[in-house]
C-alpha cells in the first residue's frame, strides 16, 4: 500500500532502536527496589507510513507495554523511538505535546477506556479541547464528521457511552482516537473484547479508514487470524524482545521460529475436517523477573540445544527470505 | 466406565427437553433461554455456540441449578438425568449429583478456587463430600488426580495456594477438581477462553485424553467455532435464547443451513484468506431480551427477510440429524 507523505516512501515513519522497559519490582520490608520486570526487553522494528505492522504475542510477553512506549504512556528505560527522525523517548511532556496529535491509540477494552460520565460528543471532543482547536460550533461540527466516519448517527454525540453496544464502543474509541488526524494509531487488542459478528464489522471499519486516511497501524493482538488479516508485517514478541518479524504471508507459509511455529499450530481452524500436527508446547511462559538465561525461549523448544541455554540469538535475516528476520540458533 | 465407540440411541445419558429459564429484573421477567432441546451422548462432545447474551451459559447453569438466586428460575422443560429429573429435583439430591456424577468446569480458574484455601484442602473436599471419610484418604486421592492432569511435583503442588499458579495450571486443577468423582458428564463453560493459545492446545488435548480414557460426555460451552471444529462431534448454535441449528459438526461447517450460522461462518478472518479484503459481515446487532422481535429472532439482521418471518420458525430436519429453524433454508442460495 501506498501513500502520499511528506517523507520519502522508504524512509520509515516509526523506527525503534533497542527499546528497553524495565519496571522495578518492590518487595521486602521496606519496598526497596532489588530486581525489575524485564517487560520490554531491547526491540528494535520500523513501521512504514501507510503500513499494518502486526505484533503478536501471549499475554505478558510485553507487547502491550511496547505500544503504550511508543505513544509514550510509559517512558522507556532506555532506546530510542524515532517518529519521522525525531526521538520521543528523549523529549519531556511540554515538547511532547505537539507529536502526541500524531500517535493515538485505540484500546481494548471500549468500556473502561470511555469516561462514563461525559457524554459521546464530550469523549470525541476532548482532543480538540486538550490541543485548543476550534471554537465550540467547529469542534461540534468536527465531531459530527467523525462519528459519520466511524459509522455512527449524529445522535450518538448527546447520549452517554453506557447506551451503546461493544461494537459500538469501540467505534466511539476510534473516533476519538481519528480526532487530531494521527499519523499512527496504535490498536491494542481493538476487537478481542467483541463478538464475532462484530469483530468483523471494527475490522472492516480498520481498513476503510487506511485506504481512506493513509493511516498506519501498530495492530497488537493475540488472533493470529485477525492480525494476518489485517497486517502487511507482523512480528512475533516473546518474553520482552522480537523473535521473528516477516511479511504477514511469508510468516504463516514459512515461519522459522519454533515459538512462531508452534504458535501457529495451536490455532484452533474453524475447520472440523483439519488434519495437521499440532506442536503441544509443554511449559508456561517463565516470568520476564527472571528470564531464563540464553535464548528466552529454550526452556519450552522442542529443539533446544546447549548453545541455547547460554547464547542469547540476535534478530538475524533469514537466509534466502527478504524482509524476513528470525532469532534463533538453529535453522529449522 | 468404559470407552465407547459408536453412538447409540441409548448412549444418551443427559437429554435436556424444552428448557425455559427466566430472570425477574427491575424492567420486568425476561426470558433467556426459550425452549431449548438437545441429547448428550456418552463418550461424546457436544458442543453449543453463539455470541454473548444468546443464552448458551445460562443453558448450562440450569443444567447444574446454579442460576443466581432469587432472579433466576426455570419456568418450564425437564432435564433428564439417570432416570431422574434435575430441573425438580430437591437439593439435597442435587448435591450429591452436582460435583459427583455431573462435573463442572467454568471460564475464569481464579473465580472458581478458593484464593485463601490450599488446592489440596479444596480438591481433597471433592472427596470428602462424595468418596471417603477419610482426610489422608482423600488428600492421596487428590495427588493422584493432580498427577493425571499433568501437574509436575502434585505433592508439593497440593500444599500451595491459587495464585502461586499460573493460569495454565490453575484450569488443570479446576480440571482435576471436576473429573475427581469420575462424572458421567463435564459441563465446560468457556473453559479456555482465559487463557493463552499455545497453552489452550495444551488444556483441550487433556480435555480430550481424559475423555477418551473415561468415556466423559463434554457439553463444551465456547464462543470460538475453531475451539468447536476441532473439539465437538456435535453442534448446537444459539441465537437470542433459541436453537438456530443443531447436527453433526462436518454438517454444520459444510453445509449450514441458517443464515446465522452461515454469518457467523463467513465472518471470521480465516488463516488462508485474503489479507485485507473486505470480510463478510452480520448487519445490526443481537436484540436485547426486552425487545425481542415477535417471530423468527434473527430476522432484522437476515439478508434473507420475508414477510412469513414474522411467523417463528420450527426446527426442521434439514439433513441426518441436522436441524435448522428458518422458514427459508431450501430457497437459500448455496454458500
């Protein structure tokens, strides 16, 4: 996909360097810091303007805490992220405020991400309110636009968020987030919380407004099967850190990773006659406080060897396979 | 308990008969579950789908008499069990069914334990109510149980507390805890739907070892059709209340014969689609229980509408021991 930038169409718009979140864990007697959460554990990835990057992890692996980084909900412990060359993970709150406009997020959960208290035109309108644009009639006006884009009656703006489906929740949180006109929206689970029938209609709306807005998308989500649907890159997360990144295609045809591949394999297919080798992993994921050492993945691998119990694998390019990068020893 | 292989007619040991469950709330009585049929089979996994509020977990919590009280009640049908009726039967009797011949496996691992209690105090209670009088009788019995759902270290495992295990293993436990009395039949509502993908597979493989080495009957509850495909021989699809369509699982995966099922089908993102093309959609949203249409409930959101809708369909015979309720299914077009 294509898209009219100011910037040169290679020139990423998003480029993390070695993103590091570490949060301190307190315990004892007098809640001293001595050990801290590995949550986001050296990521580095580029998200071109007008592109879906998918990223795809179970719950703990960090993927989260990467996106609420990369709007700066969190201030990272160390890296960069560099949003058309410039680096937010360096600037303070007031030399923040004018990039904020251009990343947004959409969350999971559409009812504890909407004020229950302020009615729909008053929750859309806050971003306007917040960035002192428009009078009261434009921002008025504004609002109307974008909930006819998210695919909502002018009514909806008096009525108070309660009075609405999921599905329609989670419009309301698209909308707010399409206010300033962001470049990126970084979509955190954004349908998962929905029913089937409505996932569809929220994934549909995604796409729509892509082609329609150039937008590009940080898609966070553990539906192997939504994420490729809607991502042209997707990366896999594991204990903090990236362990395979490739075209959405390349990805599900030949995935080089044995985490990525058994991930793959557990999807239950809703196809009653499916006649494939499932990859049991046996284990639970290990706790981002103590990562094991090596390849974080060697406890649960079916093909660990001993170079993996002590040699953490960087991100490398899989051979022969363009845009495709994988970190593991072996080469399966 | 033995491992069956074909079914029977007599295979069936739980047959649920024109259930009615309604709720008193402050807008007045309304009803969530409205007639609903359907046979577990020994041996056998029946599976029932559908969206939120479509009245599938009320379903099983009637079967096990669990409705929250006082608002929850069954208005009418027979739930037949053993030769005995649980939708009348007193709860004393109740007791000793529910927890021993009837299982039960819920959603959330952590609701579901005793978060102050011990697993082993809680699993050796299992026991204690329906097996022995005996406490170091019980707790050994409890190891073992642990042991076969596949939990290493079970002796160390019974001394410690829910939150000391991760999810994974907290549903093995409550797994252990609902097969403990060898049941004729588990009762699952949603019972991976908290967890993890690659730990699911691990939890529906266990489901299916221990069926097949018991000859359990599943009801598995689940709103994910790729978790029904791959787990159920058969299906039930709810939609507000009623049964849209039941039969063979290859029946209602090949060849649906409700629109419903049919949109459910064609909207889900599927591995080997085509990435971001437009997917299907059901139009609309489910009613509410307050305003029901009168006549078939899915008609204001059915591309298939016609003015008999009005009327509500019956479940017919569309196939070998495939049903649908849709007055429309011989005129619909093939998928």
């Amino acid at each position: 996909m294509t898209v009219d930038t100011p910037a040169a169409p290679t020139a990423p718009l998003l480029q993390l360097e070695d993103v590091r979140m570490h949060f301190p864990v307190r315990e004892g007697l007098f809640l001293r810091s001595t050990r801290s959460c590995r949550a986001v554990d050296g990521v580095s990835l580029q998200l071109r303007a007008g592109e879906t990057l998918g990223l795809v992890g179970e719950s703990g692996c960090g993927k989260s805490t990467l996106g609420k980084c990369i709007v700066r909900l969190h201030q990272p412990t160390a890296g960069r992220i560099l949003f058309e060359g410039t680096d937010l993970a360096a600037l303070g709150q007031a030399a923040l405020k004018p990039w904020r406009r251009h990343l947004q997020m959409v969350f999971q959960d559409p009812v504890e991400s909407l004020n229950a208290r302020h009615t729909v035109g008053e929750i859309v309108a806050e971003p306007f309110v917040i960035h002192g644009e428009g009078d009261a009639r434009e921002r008025r006006e504004r609002v109307l636009g974008l909930l006819e884009k998210v695919g909502l009656p002018a009514a909806a703006a008096d009525r108070y968020p309660f009075e609405f489906s999921g599905g329609q929740r989670q419009r309301i949180g698209i909308a707010r987030a399409l206010a300033l006109r962001p470049r990126l929206l970084v979509c955190d689970e954004p349908v998962s919380a929905l029913d089937v029938s409505i996932q569809s209609q929220v994934l549909n709306l995604l796409l729509e407004l892509q082609r329609e807005l150039g937008l590009s998308y940080l898609f966070i989500a553990h539906n192997l099967a939504v994420v490729k649907h809607v991502s042209d890159r997707i990366a896999i997360m594991y204990l903090g850190r990236i362990v395979e990144l490739a075209p959405a295609d390349e990805l599900y045809a030949s995935p080089r990773h044995p985490y990525t591949r058994a991930l793959l394999s557990a999807i239950p297919r809703p196809d009653p006659r499916g006649t494939r080798e499932r990859i049991v992993l046996q284990g639970d994921v290990p706790s981002p406080i103590s990562p094991p050492a090596g390849c974080p993945f060697h406890p649960r691998c079916p093909h660990a060897t001993d170079r993996c119990r002590v040699e953490a694998p960087a991100l490398r390019a899989a051979p022969g396979r363009p845009g495709h990068t994988v970190s593991c020893h072996l080469d399966l | 308990m033995t491992p069956v292989d074909a079914p029977a007619a007599n295979d069936v040991i739980l047959s649920v008969r024109d259930l009615v469950t309604t709720f008193d709330t402050d807008v007045g009585r309304l009803t969530a579950v409205d007639g609903v049929s359907f046979d577990v089979r020994r041996g056998r996994t029946l599976g029932i789908v559908g969206e939120s509020g479509c009245g599938k977990s009320v379903t099983a919590l009637s079967i096990m008499r669990l409705l929250p009280q006082p608002m929850g009640r069954i208005q009418g049908g027979r739930i037949l069990f053993e030769g005995r009726d649980l939708a009348t039967l007193p709860p004393a009797e109740l007791h000793r069914i529910r927890g021993g011949r009837i299982g039960m496996i819920f959603q959330e691992p952590m609701t579901a334990l005793n978060p102050v209690q011990p697993i082993g105090r809680q699993l050796s209670e299992v026991f204690l109510l329906h097996r022995t009088r005996d406490t170091a009788d019980a707790w050994r019995r409890g190891t073992e149980m642990l042991r076969k759902v596949g939990i290493p270290a079970p002796e160390i495992r019974m001394h410690e507390y829910p939150h000391q295990l991760s999810g994974g293993m907290r549903q093995r436990v409550v797994i252990a805890m609902a097969l403990a009395c060898e049941p004729a039949v588990v009762i699952a509502d949603e019972p991976t739907t908290a967890l993890d993908v690659t730990i699911q597979a691990q939890i529906l493989e266990l489901m299916q070892a221990l069926q097949r080495d018991l000859g359990l009957a599943v009801v598995l509850i689940t709103h994910d059709l790729g978790v029904i495909a791959e787990t159920c021989d058969d299906v039930i699809v709810m939609y507000a209340g009623r049964v849209a369509e039941s039969g063979p699982v290859e029946a209602i995966f090949d060849r649906p014969a409700h629109p419903y099922t049919r949109g459910l089908l064609d909207s889900i993102p599927r591995l080997e689609g085509t990435r971001k093309a437009r997917l299907r959609v059901i139009e609309g949203m489910v009613p509410g229980l307050r305003d029901l249409p009168a006549g078939c409930r899915f008609q204001n959101r059915c591309p298939h509408r016609v003015d008999r809708c009005a009327t509500a369909p019956a479940l017919e015979a569309v196939g070998p021991g495939h049903e649908a309720a849709c007055h429309r299914w011989r005129e619909l077009p093939p998928r």
